[in-house]
C-alpha cells in the first residue's frame, strides 16, 4: 500500500438507540488509493463513509490522519443526486463553494472546469428535469469536485442507474480518478462494480458491522472492457463472491 492517508483503529459506532451498528475496525487506505467497501444492505459501509468525512464520531476506537487534512478536501458522493430542483446545474455544483461564502462572480472558472471534468459544460444553465438519470449523478459528482477534493467518498452512486449507464461511468470515474489523483472510498452492493474499479475491497458482514475479508485486484490500470471480458475479471469475481457468501454466512 501506498503512504497512509488515513486508518482505523477499533473503530466501532453504536447509535443512541443501543444499535450496535460497527464494531472492531481495523483498515488503513493509501494516498491514491481506490478502494471499495462491499457487503449486504444494513451492514454499516454508508456508516464507515460518514465516519471518515466527520458526520458521524466513533463510540470506540481512533480515526487517525496521517496528514492535515480538511473538511474542504473531502468530497461525499450520496447514492441519489439530491440536486435542487430550483436551481441550474451551474448553481448546483457552484453550492459547496457559496456555503464558503464565496460570490458566483469568483467561482465561475472553478464551477466550469468541475462540469468539464464530467462532460456537462454544455449543460451548465440546464435544470435537473432536463436531465437523465445518469446526467443527474454527473452533476453530483461534479458538485463534490468543485472544491478540488484529496478523498472521494461514494456511497453507491450508480445503483439506481441502468447498466450500460452505469459501465460509462464507471469507466469516466477511472479515467478522472486516473488524472487527477484523487483517493476514492467506494461504497457497492456490486461485486462485478466493485472489481472493476477497484486496487482493494473490503468485505463486511453485518451485526454489527466489520470487515471478514481484503481482497486486493491486482490488474494493472487503464482497465476497460477487454478486463470485463477477461478470465482475470471472471476469477477475480468469483473469488470476491465468494467471500461476500462467508461475510454473509457468518
């Protein structure tokens, strides 16, 4: 693994309602990294995102930076868009830089070059109801670049999306993650998603929470649909559904 950016530590969080939603947390992802959380619904991976992006503190354990790192450099992609429908697609994406304060005036090359990294420039004073599904999700991960981000969190961004929909952008999230040199957390119930994209996953199985089981892929990048159609996808698949099953089983 590359130079840490951050780990866990025993980590585990239990709700108000005695929950116990994690429990037991050991990980550490690298600068640079893309790695992937997988498991069944319910077993606490959209907790573990919102642990690292400081929505939510541990009960027990250590979440440990191992640079300085700010709320501004962390970017959070939800499953649905949860655009404002009142709003164009500039002032969507232009959002986390007004809740800085900033006027629009200032920020417009910045909201400009977020759509163009997503392929939207042409799209900026469009509204969502003009939008499909998969321009929509643009638009989401648009806004959380625009503050220029070091971590991705995305939890489940393409689930509600088709599934050629959902090969393009996985493929248009390599190539940016590729450019740009972000390091991604990946939230997926997919375990064809979760290879595809992925240097490592995280299986975990629930109640509560925790990781059973790292599997790291290691196909070299730029990968694309020759991977998809490779002996080397279709082992590395069945390899990380079977442990899904164990997390699952046990």
């Amino acid at each position: 693994m590359s130079e840490p950016l951050f780990e866990l530590r025993g980590v585990g969080k239990t709700f108000g309602s005695g929950t116990v939603a994690l429990e037991g947390l050991d990980f550490a992802v690298g600068r640079h990294a893309f790695v992937s959380l997988l498991g069944p619904s319910g077993c606490g991976k959209s907790t573990v995102l919102r642990l690292i992006a400081g929505l939510l503190r541990p009960s027990r354990g250590r979440l440990i930076w191992h640079r300085r790192i700010a709320r501004g450099d962390i970017g959070f992609v939800f499953q649905e868009p949860t655009l404002m429908p009142w709003a164009s697609v500039f002032d969507n994406v232009r959002l986390p830089l007004k809740l800085q304060g900033r006027p629009r005036r200032e920020v417009r090359e910045e909201v400009e070059r977020a759509l163009s990294m997503v392929g939207l420039e042409d799209f900026a004073g469009a509204y969502p109801r003009e939008l499909s599904g998969g321009m929509k999700m643009r638009v989401s991960i648009a806004r959380a670049l625009v503050t220029r981000p070091e971590l991705l969190l995305m939890d489940e961004p393409f689930a509600a999306l088709d599934e050629i929909t959902r090969f393009k952008l996985n493929n248009e999230l390599l190539n940016l993650w590729a450019r740009e040199s972000w390091t991604v957390v990946f939230v997926t119930h997919s375990v064809y998603e979760s290879v595809y994209l992925s240097e490592r996953i995280l299986v975990m199985a629930s109640r509560p929470g925790r990781i059973t089981g790292e599997i790291p892929i290691e196909v070299p990048y730029p990968r694309d649909e020759a991977f998809r159609l490779s002996s080397r996808y279709t082992a590395a698949c069945r390899r990380v559904s079977d442990e899904l099953r164990r997390a699952m089983g046990e």
